[in-house]
C-alpha cells in the first residue's frame, strides 16, 4: 500500500561503528532527499539524545516518498558495510569501512521509481548476500555481497501470488527464509535461501482469503517483525482500523494466519510497522507498533506479547508529534526513536507497564522524507 515515505567521524568512521556495539548505540536515517540523497548517522545517549556523527552522501536521489514501512539502509553485523538504498534514481550504494567511502552504485533501471512506492533493502545475517523489494519492478531482487561490499545482482524473482508493489522485505533471524509481504494482494511469499545465494520459492499465505476479518479486501501486510526462532512473523496492516497481522513459518511456507486488533484509546490508526523488544523477540514481552497516522493519529500502540499461546494484547497508545507521518521505530534497552515524516526523529521512553513518555525531538538537517530508520547494534 502506498504511503508517503520515508553515520558514521568524529575519530574516523571505523573507529566509530566497529566500537559501537560494546559501548554506544547509533540509529540510522536514510534522509530520502530528492535534492541529494545521503544516510545519517547517530549516536544515542541512554537519555535518548542523539548526536550527529557523520553523514553518508550517496551521490543519489531519494523520492521524498513511498513506503512507511520502507527500511531503506543496510549494515553488516560487524559494520564493514553499509547499503543506501536511492530511490529515486534506481541505485544502491555501497560504502566499505575503514573509511566508509562509496565502493559503488548497483541496482537496474525502474527498480523502485516507477510508481513512487519505493522499496527496502535488507541483509541475510551472514552479510553475504542483499535482498531488494523493488516496488518498481513489481518484483524482488538478490544480490551477492563481496568482501569488498561490492553488490553482484543475482536474479530477479516474481513471487507466485503475482506482480504487486513489493515494498519491504525481510530475511528470517536464522537466515533460511526470505519473507515478503503483497500489499495489494493481501498475502505474503516465502522463499528460501539456498546455500548458492538462489531463492527457492515456497508458496504464499492469502489473508484476505484465509481469514474472516480480511475478506473483501481489508488486510494489506507491510512492515515485518520476527521473533528470534524464525517460527513467527508480524506484519502491520495497512487498513484504517487499527491491527496487526501473524503467520507461522516453517519449511513448508507460510500459515496459521491471523489478525489481531489493536484498537486503541488514543484512536491510533494505519499499524505500518511491527517491532520487537528484547525480551517480546524471545518469546514474552512488549510488543511495540508503529501507527503511520496516515488517516488519523500517528503513534506508538504498546502491546503485551506471547509466543506460546499466541496473543497480543493493547496496553497503552501513545501520539507522538502533531501532524507527522511516523514510520520505523529503534529501541535499545529502555530507550527508544520514531522516524516521522518529512525530516524529525522522536525520543520515548519505555517503562515495565508499557508506560511511553516523549523526549526530545531532533530535527535531520539532511532529510526530506524521513521514515527509514535502522539501529546498530540490531535487535538491541
């Protein structure tokens, strides 16, 4: 579903992300500028202030435009790469540390531009291999990452479900499985991962055919989130009214769908983006989701979470700033970041009863369609 869319230094870059993950936390923007695209690092306090360390200019354009739940930035485990999606102008570049210098720009013509959906970009755990939901090629792509950070395009894959805008994209935590979401087809592909870096198409899960609450077309996946045994997958739902959407993986594909309502008192609506903390990822916990505002109030819906017996229950909704469109959120510990539309980034804290107080707001200097935002180290 169409929205509006949506580092690096002070020593030398190396000496900045190779560190980071023993003493600081950093979040990443992809500033989406149609005037001149870049990536923008920063460093997060624990009191949830960021700084700005470095910015990554690309050499690209953005679209100022696409997807809430786009993830347009990519970064290997250990920091040696870094993956900026443009995409206006049809490319990924692709910095390699020491001094995180562009090594390149790779991608095909049309791949996200065409109809202004954009895309997403993601990294299989082993850092060896990228995905790329090409909205514009109504298709995904897979590429090989070299040692060097250098992306050797692979293949181009039509999911079985058909041609649909294909916005994010995910691998699975253990790296076996490829998930993407069909917004406008109400279901979602699984492909698996094969050790040559080729997708093996397993089939697909329709909602809109498979469970009551989407029949007539109400259900439309977007943004992904998994727990940490790659057995489930939450995607957020594109509608009005606010809810979310779940389906079990397993080498035979995807299924148990169902959706769960996240009504809300504060009237939070449009959930484009599930997202895990810590301890939810493991199996129990909060469970946080992102409210685009795009008919309504954007927000964070606070939820508590469990595997086994699945459920996921409404604890509290919290708006975030006036009018802007929110997309990702990064949590570290108790400490958290929303990305909104078109260029500011919103602190909040987490409490033990999903309590959610507002900090600071920062203003990216380098965005125009702020809504991609990834953490380093991930998943906390």
């Amino acid at each position: 579903m169409k929205k509006l869319l949506v580092i690096l230094g002070l020593i030398g870059l190396v000496g900045l992300l190779c560190s980071m993950g023993f003493a600081q936390d950093y979040i990443v923007t992809n500033d989406n500028n149609e005037l001149g695209n870049s990536a923008t690092a920063y460093s997060a306090a624990p009191s949830g202030a960021l700084h700005s360390v470095k910015k990554l200019s690309t050499g690209g354009i953005g679209l100022d435009g696409g997807y809430f739940a786009s993830t347009d930035v990519a970064i290997t485990s250990n920091a040696g790469c870094v993956f900026v999606a443009n995409t206006g102008s049809n490319t990924i570049s692709a910095f390699k540390m020491p001094r995180y210098t562009e090594v390149g720009s790779y991608g095909e013509a049309d791949m996200f531009s065409t109809y202004g959906e954009g895309g997403s970009i993601a990294l299989h755990p082993s850092g060896k291999l990228l995905v790329a939901g090409q909205s514009g090629l109504l298709n995904i792509g897979v590429y090989s990452v070299s040692s060097g950070c250098v992306l050797t395009h692979l293949a181009d894959y039509t999911p079985s479900i058909g041609r649909d805008n294909y916005g994010p994209v995910a691998f699975t935590p253990n790296g076996a499985y490829v998930v993407v979401p069909a917004p406008n087809l109400g279901g979602a592909e699984l492909f698996k991962v094969n050790p040559t870096g080729a997708l093996t198409d397993i089939g697909n899960i329709n909602f809109s055919g498979g469970v009551n609450e989407c029949a007539g077309g109400y259900c439309h996946p977007t943004g992904m989130d998994f727990t940490s045994d790659s057995k489930l997958v939450l995607f957020g739902n594109a509608t009005i009214e606010p809810s979310v959407l779940s389906a079990s993986i397993s080498p035979s594909g995807l299924s148990n769908g169902q959706l769960w309502d996240l009504t809300n008192s504060a009237e939070l609506a449009v959930v484009s983006i599930p997202h895990f903390t810590k301890t939810a990822r493991g199996g129990s916990g909060m469970l946080l989701f992102s409210a685009s505002g795009f008919y309504g109030l954007s927000g964070i819906i606070c939820t508590n979470f469990t595997e086994n017996p699945l459920n996921i229950s409404v604890v509290s909704a919290t708006p975030t700033n006036g009018d802007n469109l929110q997309g990702g959120i990064v949590t570290f510990g108790s400490e958290g970041w929303a990305a909104e539309f078109p260029s500011t980034v919103q602190s909040f804290s987490i409490s033990g009863g999903c309590g959610i107080t507002l900090g600071a707001t920062t203003t990216d200097s380098n965005a125009a369609g702020l809504l991609s935002i990834v953490g380093y180290p991930a998943n906390q």
